[in-house]
C-alpha cells in the first residue's frame, strides 16, 4: 500500500495561568463599561495569559518593550517543548527521528529563530532542516503545515515537525482606546507541535492524509489586521468589518480546492476552523452554510483559550482526533484566516 | 412540465421540471418502498436539485406511502446517511413543498417536515411511530415542538397518536388545506404566493428561523448580522 503524509500526532500546551475573561479585564485595570462589555461579549469563558508582575491592588504593572519581548523569549520556547514533549509521545517518536521543523509565531522577534532554540534545549539532530514562519498571523500555522507536509512527501521515510507558538500577552498594550481593548480581549497564549510521516494507515490517535493547499490573499484589505509601531511597543489593530471581508470571501479559495479534487461542500465530513473570533466564526458558517456542530471544537477552543493565533486551529483538529468520530475515507476541511487579510486552506482525507 | 433525465436512473422518484419549478414524486405505482431505495434515490435527486436544477420551487408529491421495514430499527450508518440528505435539502438555495393527502409515516413524515411548507388535504395524518418500535426519529420530527408546541409534540412523538390535518392546521404546520379534489389548484396558487424575490434572503432566513429558540439574544445576534452580511453582498 502506498504510504500518505499524515498528520501522526498534536501535542498542545499553555503557560501562564487560565483565567476567567472577567479576571483578565479587571487585572488590566478596565473601568470603562464599553470596554467591559467587549469582554464579556466575547463568547471566551477562559483565556491562558502570562501576567507576572502585579502591582498592590491586583492589577498587571505597565510592562516595557523589553520585558514583553523577554516573556515572548521564554514562554514561546518553554511552551513549544511541552507541547513538542506531548506530540512525540503520542506520535510514538523521539527528538531523533525528526529530520524537518517549521517554528511559526508572530508575538515576537528572535535571531537566532525559535527552531535554533529548540533544537539547542531540547536535543534534536544538528542536521535537522528547518524553517522559521515568523509574521504571517494566524493563518501561518497552515503556511508553515505546506513545507513540513511537503518535505515528507519527498522523504517517506523522514519526519517533519509542525511548532506553532504564540504568546499574545506579549503583545498586549495598555490604554483606554476600544481598538486595544479588542485585542486584549480577544487573544491568549499557547503553543502546538504537529508531527507529521507517511503511515498507510489510518489508525486511532493518527489524523488525515494531507491531500492539498489552497492560498487566497485579498490585497485590498492588507491594512485589516496589521501590527502599527507606536514608538515604543508593537500595536495589533484589528479592522471592525474584518469577519465580514472574510466570509465575503471564504467561498473562493474553498470551492476552489474542492474542485481541484472534484468535491462539494456537502462531501466534506469534518471541518477544522481557526478561532478567530465569534464574528469570524459565525461569518465563515453562514457564508460556507456549515452548521455550529461543524465548527464545535472551534467555538469550544475560542471559548476555553481564546484565539490562540497560529496554533488554534491545531487545538480544534486535536479535539476532532480525540472524538475518534472520523472514519475511512471521511474528507476533512481546514481553514485559517489573518492578516493580508489571508485565507489559507486545506483538504485531506483519513 | 417535461420529465427530467438525471443520469443515474431511479426507480421510486420521478423529476418534472418547468422554469421555475421541480416536482420530484414518488411513483405512483408503489404500494409501499423500500427504505434503503429510497434513501439512496433521494440521495440522487438532492443533488441534482443543488447541483443541475435552476428552479426556486421544488415540490414533493406522494410522501403518504407505507415504507417497508419501518418495524426494524435502522443501522447507525443509515441515520447519519438520513441526516445528511435532509439537511442537504434544507440546506438548498429552493423553497420546498411537501404536497400530502393520506397518512405521512415517520421517514417520509420527516422529509415532508424539512420542507418549508405543506399543502394537504383534510385526510391527512402524521404518524411518527419510531419510538414506539425503539428508536428516535430524526431531527426534522423534533422540529415539531417548534411548530405544534411541546404537549401536541409529546404526544404524537412519545406516544405514537396520529396528528390530524384540522390540528395541525390549526397550529401552523400545515399552511394550505383543501379537498382532495382542490390539491393540485390549491399548490399552485401556494407556489405564487410563497415564491420570494431573492431565493438568498430566502435561504437565509429559513436557517435563521430553523435556529430559533436555540440561542441566547447574543449569539442570534452575530447569526443575524452574519447572515444579513450575505444576504446583501453583490
């Protein structure tokens, strides 16, 4: 039998500590009801943050450009090895086996990249090929998928490693605007490994054959989702009507990939959608027509972590793996979504 | 109206097809049908309805035949296959009408309550007997509470009791009852007053209400604007 690219094992992990979004808004200090209302409407019960130096009253201290890009430095790679811990175990291999690592993150800047870092601590081969995806949001976790996926195609008999770690309270600014108060309401932390081989089998715990990707870029809203610099720290700015250009759009790049392989939207089993947010999710199941059981690990994801940027869509297909619902043959969509504004997409089949 | 050639050939369901118009029948031959034929037969017709099809009206006839084997319980993997394809059809950018007169029976009683609305005549029954033979119809007959309220409900899907036309009429789910004699009249006068000017505004909203109930005023709220977005997108 001829051996596919699988997905053979996710391992995930959180640092800081969960908390309720109601903690979140009063240890960062919110008196304004507006702005309290945007965290409570947000459908997140639980966010993982890492907030360490409080003043007090409770209340997280002004942090400075350094001290955010030092708590990326040390949350980014001591969560990857948690969740990379996690991954091969259940994978059924050890840092040796693995030839391939792509590191993806966007919470911060570090030369020499995450990989390095993680090959240093963790033991891995000093020829092991890598790649650092560092920038792209939270559609990367699926750039950074293609060229783990794509290095096992050509090695069938080597392994690729899929790191997505994002520590978005080191991306988090202090001050009254709404702007702001979306974003810190919005984003958590955490960290997924993704192992990937050729496996003939479709076996429990083991995920979908990777069939295909699709991009879809919309230029004319590159300004949507950006990172502005306000002299002293990186902003993220997130545009209001940003679920809306997307779901106007989702359709594109997701006919487009199933037609390549002769599929409709009604052939497709289990879908696995980035947690973008509750307007995103509702957007993509209205513009797709997929029910809420469709996306249920999302909202389930969003609702516990937040949107975990490039990783979460990993924490939702590790949901789908555990149900251990998907059967033979079943065709299984994914979708990610982040600056560009960017669509990226996915078919495989278990 | 012309009869339809779909590619792969079907036994129990007929398509006749005008502009803006599908009757899809169950033959009028048949005494009773066998329940796997027709699932895989519906299977082939829901997608030619959203794949080939161009007209906003589909119309089911026939739906009050005897359906073999509804005294076995079905495999799992039937019910997930039954599922889909009601969910496709509901699903479809088309307004669906059940056309009934006689008694409607559980899988059949369930495909007539997916559809949008249903012309009958005074003679008709719905029965749902699944749980009486130890199972549990399909979601579009737990659906009815939403329509007949939770007592009527109770009873016809607990209990097994026939839900006559007059009762059901009166609760709404029917939409048009007439003689036997004024049925086929009586459609198409209900086909051009129930015919929408945007088949998406339609669509949409069908969902929206089939979601009702189901969500808090927050989470109905995002669904609505997320659905409005699209209904008004060129």
């Amino acid at each position: 039998m001829e051996s596919q690219t699988r997905l053979l094992g996710i391992g995930t992990a959180n640092p800081g500590k969960s908390y309720q979004q109601s903690e979140i808004a009063e240890m960062l200090g919110v008196m304004d009801t507006k702005i309290a209302r945007i965290f409570n409407n947000s459908h997140i019960k639980t966010r993982n943050v890492c907030f360490t130096d409080f003043d007090e009253n409770g209340a997280v201290k002004e942090e400075t450009s350094l001290d955010l890009w030092n708590k990326h430095r040390k949350y980014a790679v001591e969560t990857a090895e948690k969740a990379i811990e996690n991954a091969l175990e259940i994978a059924g291999l050890t840092v040796n086996d693995i030839d391939y690592i792509a590191c993806v993150t966007s919470t911060g800047f570090l030369c020499p990249g995450l990989s390095a870092h993680l090959i240093k601590n963790m033991g891995f081969r000093q020829n092991t090929q890598r790649i650092d995806i560092v920038g792209m949001g939270c559609n990367a976790g699926l750039n950074g998928m293609q060229p783990v996926t794509n290095f096992c195609k050509l090695h069938p008999e080597k392994f690729g490693l899929l790191v997505c770690s994002e520590v978005c309270s080191a991306l988090y600014v202090k001050d009254d605007t709404i702007g702001t108060a979306v974003v810190n309401s919005l984003f958590g932390d955490g960290s997924t490994a993704a192992v990937f081989g050729n496996r003939s089998e479709l076996k429990e715990g083991v995920g979908a054959e990777i069939l295909a990707f699709e991009s879809f870029i919309i230029p004319d809203h590159i300004d949507a989702m950006r990172f502005d610099f306000n002299g002293d720290k990186y902003e993220f700015y997130l545009d209001r009507q940003i679920p809306y250009v997307l779901g106007n759009n989702i359709e594109k790049p997701v006919k487009a990939l199933l037609k390549k392989h002769g599929l409709k939207i009604r052939d497709i089993d289990h879908w696995v959608v980035h947690s973008g947010g509750r307007k995103v999710i509702d957007s993509i199941k209205y513009n797709l027509d997929i029910s809420s059981h469709d996306v249920r690990h999302t909202i389930d994801v969003l609702r516990e972590y937040g949107n975990l940027s490039s990783g979460a869509f990993l924490f939702s297909y590790k949901r789908l793996i555990d149900e251990n619902i998907a059967k033979k043959g079943d065709n299984l969509f994914i979708i990610t979504m982040g600056p560009g504004t960017t669509v990226e997409c996915c078919l495989g089949k278990f | 109206m012309i009869n339809v050639n779909i590619n792969v050939e079907t036994q129990l369901l007929t398509i006749k097809e005008e502009t803006n118009l599908t009757i899809v029948e169950l033959a009028e031959t048949q005494e009773s049908i066998d329940r796997d034929a027709f699932l895989s037969e519906l299977r082939i017709v829901a997608d030619y309805l959203e794949d080939e099809s161009i007209s906003n009206v589909v119309v089911f006839k026939g739906l009050c035949l005897e359906m073999t084997g509804d005294t076995e319980v079905p495999s799992s993997d039937f019910f997930r296959r039954w599922e889909k394809v009601l969910n496709q059809l509901e699903k479809l950018p088309k307004v669906l009408i059940a056309v009934l007169d006689g008694t409607c029976e559980n899988f059949l009683m369930q495909l007539a309550l997916c559809c949008d609305y249903r012309v009958a005549t005074e003679n008709t029954t719905f029965i749902s007997s699944e749980i009486k033979v130890g199972y549990l119809p399909g979601i579009s007959t737990l659906y009815l509470t939403k329509y007949v309220g939770m007592g009527l409900a109770r009873r016809t899907i607990l209990a097994g009791i026939p839900l006559k036309a007059d009762k059901a009429y009166a609760e709404g789910l029917i939409d048009e009852m007439c003689t036997k004699e004024q049925l086929n009249e009586k459609v198409y006068e209900f086909i051009k007053l129930v015919t929408p000017k945007s088949i998406k505004a339609f669509q949409l909203g069908a969902r929206l209400l089939r979601e009702s109930y189901a969500n808090s005023y927050e989470t109905a709220l995002g669904h609505y604007l997320a659905a409005q977005n699209k209904c008004i997108d060129k």
